[in-house]
C-alpha cells in the first residue's frame, strides 16, 4: 500500500484529492470517521468528486447532485448511473494508505 497523506490532513466531513501512480483518487471521511478512496471522477462528467461535499457516507457531486456511496461506489441518484470504484484504504499509525490496484467493488 501506498502512504498517500497525513490522517490529520482529513477530518471527518472532508475530502482530499490525489494523484498516485495515474490514478486520480478522492480520499473522504464520513460523517462517522472512517475513510474512504474512490475514483475521482464522477460517472457523469469531467467534475471532482473531492469537490463535492460528504453527507452521512455518501459523497454529493456538485455539479448535478448525483450522490455516491462511500463504501459501495453505487450512483445512489440519478444523474450519474454508474458506480465509481473503491479502493483499498487503510488508516495505520495515523497514515492514510491506499492500494490503487484492489478495488473492493
Ligand atoms: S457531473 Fe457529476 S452528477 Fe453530473
């Protein structure tokens, strides 16, 4: 795994985007502390998800609304259908470290 940020550096509610190894990765971390790694994309167009703003554990587009879950990557409404990936992501010793080759979904 990958030590991408400081666990500090994503308190609960916010989000964090990354590049690693040509992936670009939202780091966010729910309403209940614990972190997630998607893909940053959104399904429906060229936008940020780390742009977005976390409810709950979801992750909300900003561009039109489409929700994610955090831990599934299911589109949970519409605009956007598709899912984003999850990757493997591990709070150690108060490192974020992520596995952009293990999607978990
Ligand atoms: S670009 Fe994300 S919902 Fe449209």
């Amino acid at each position: 795994m990958i030590d991408v940020a400081a666990a500090s550096e994503v308190a609960a509610g916010a989000t964090m985007r990354i590049e690693v190894e040509n992936f670009e990765i939202c780091i966010a971390r729910d309403s209940d502390g614990a972190i997630h790694a998607i893909d940053d994309l959104c399904t429906h167009g060229e936008v940020s998800l780390a742009e977005g703003d976390v409810e709950g554990c979801a992750i909300e587009c900003w561009l039109h609304g489409s929700q994610f879950d955090l831990n599934s990557g299911q589109a949970l409404t519409p605009p956007a259908f598709e899912p984003v990936a999850v990757y493997d992501c591990k709070e150690i010793a108060g490192r974020i470290l992520i596995d952009p080759h293990t999607t978990l979904n």
